[in-house]
C-alpha cells in the first residue's frame, strides 16, 4: 500500500505546474499559478481546505486532490462536519493503475480517524460515477434549470441588488428536517466563488456583473458569471413572486454583462417551476455529479436531497 500524505504548502506550486493541464480553464500558465496562489489566501480556504498526496515508497507523487472542511447536520438536530473532495488529479502517464481510487480509499479512512464525528464526505464528479463508486460514494441524481436569456437593460423595484460586501454579512442557515442530510453553505464559501470570478475578468476580460446577488422578502439569491453563462451558487425563494423577483435581477444583469444563459441547481424544496412567466428547461446535468459517501450511520445517500451549487468548490 502506498502513503497518504498531508501536502505541505511549499510542495503546491510543483503540483500547480502539473495539475494545470486539467484545471486551467483558459488560463495561461502562469495565470492558473497565479489563480491558485489567490484562491489558497482566500480566508474560507485557509481555514478549511487541505491538501493531500498519495505518496510511493521513492516519495514522487501518484495522484493528489484537495478536500474543505464544511458543517452539516442531520435531520434532527445533529450538528457536525462533512468533508468536500475537490480537483482529484493523476498524470497521464501514471493513469488506469488505480492510483485515484488507492487515495480516495484511503483519504475516507483518514478523514474518519482525524474527525471521529464527521458525517459524510462528499464530491463533484465530472468523470461519472464509476471512479468514485469503487471507494463507497453514491451518486445524486442532478438536474440543471435554464433561463435563456432575454438582451434587455429593463428594469424593476421587485428585488434589491447584492454586492460583495452584503454577502459577507451571512445568509440563513437551513435546518434539514427529519429524515434528511444537510452541508451547510457559508458566506465564505460563496465569496470564494466570486474571487475565482473576478480572477477570471481581469486575466482573461471574462464578464463581472455589477451585483453578485439579489433579495426580495422572503427571498436570496447569490450568482457568479462562468464564461458565458450567469451560474446561480444560492437560490431560495418562498413564492413564486419572490422568485420571479430574483429572476428578473438575473436576468437583468446577465444581460448587461453580455452572458448568454442563467443556470440554476435543481433543489426539491422549490416546486413552483410551472407557475413561473419565465421558460425554464429542464435536464440533467452534463458534470459536477453530486456524489455522497456516509460517515455516520444516520446518514443515508437518500437523505441528501437539496445540494445547491455553492457547494461546488
């Protein structure tokens, strides 16, 4: 069996080099080196991220992947922590040997022994699920919601504006209610996705709309421009009144941003789709596939049911 190790920081930047192939999004390669280096000084990185190597016996690295420190909590009451798997990583040339699974197999027993009482450890494949079904995760059926959208600068009094500054002032924590699992969206968590935006708009001239988010009374919403699309990270809505509310705030600043579409996680607790003016089409997501592995016994696969798309990291 090979190591699993806990990375240094000095040892990321080597791994940066390597890991751009897969993660660069457009970006040179000295603007992915910067775009990390950025988003690891981020405040909700540093307190919640590591980085993990899974080492051979002639210490190179055979594969490598991030995980962040989220709280959850089981329907009920139970308050703990979960664990988010990001950017898992294997070379090329090191590929179809089993690396990837050797390490994520190990990383859930790590994750366990360090946090007795941690809940869940959970990810987004864009692989399918097979990698990750080999080392116990279950895969969440997903859905996106799509709003084309219209080029009009029109305006209204339905839903203020939010900008970056409002959203550090917190959003509501949702209790998950019995029988079901719930990881909790922080502030950070979101603000994070806004710095990874803006990284994007000033290396590469990607659009940054004016506000990062919207509210109506009984309703939030918080998005982020990912090319040329508006990606909604959080989005609650009460009525169909306060939804459209949002909506047309979105709707409204994608287009003065220049962005074609607005993208929307499907969650269960919003049923009103069909009672809304606006079309919005419905299928199932191409990637960023909701996968959960089960750490404590309360939690059931089935019992994670609203996974909104600021969990993404």
């Amino acid at each position: 069996m090979h190591q699993l190790i806990e990375a240094a920081a000095s040892e990321l930047s080597n791994r940066d080099a390597l890991t751009f192939q897969e993660w660069a999004s457009g970006l040179s390669v000295s603007q992915f080196l910067k775009r990390e280096k950025r988003l690891r000084a981020h405040f909700w990185t540093q307190a919640s991220m590591r980085t993990w190597f899974l080492m051979s016996s002639d210490r190179s690295v055979l594969s490598s992947c991030e995980t962040f420190r989220l709280k959850s909590e089981i329907g009920g009451g139970e308050r703990g922590t979960s664990y988010s798997v990001a950017s898992v990583f294997t070379e090329k040339k090191l590929r179809g040997k089993g690396y990837a699974t050797e390490m994520m197999n190990q990383l859930v027993v790590e994750l366990k022994r360090r946090d007795p009482s941690a809940q869940a450890v959970i990810l987004f494949s864009d692989v399918g699920p097979g990698l990750y079904e080999r080392s116990g995760f279950v895969a969440i059926p997903a859905w996106d919601r799509t709003i084309s959208v219209p080029h009009t600068s029109e305006s209204h009094n339905w839903a203020t504006g939010l900008k970056r500054a409002d959203l550090l002032k917190g959003i509501p924590t949702v209790s998950a209610f019995p029988g079901e699992f719930s990881v909790h969206v922080s502030p950070g968590q979101i603000d994070r996705r806004v710095e990874r935006q803006n990284i994007y708009a000033e290396e590469l001239g990607d659009a940054k709309p004016e506000y990062c988010g919207a509210q109506t009374p009984s309703g939030l919403a918080y998005w982020v421009a990912n090319r040329k699309a508006l990606k909604v990270t959080y989005f609650k809505a009460s009525a169909p009144r306060d939804a459209e509310g949002l909506i047309l705030m979105m709707c409204q600043h994608a287009s003065r941003a220049g962005l074609d579409k607005i993208v929307i996680w499907e969650t269960p607790e919003f049923t009103y789709w069909d009672r809304l003016t606006h079309t919005v089409a419905r299928s199932p997501r191409p990637d960023s596939l909701p996968m959960i592995c089960p750490l404590a016994t309360q939690v059931k696969p089935e019992f994670w049911r609203s996974v909104p798309n600021a969990l993404w990291v």
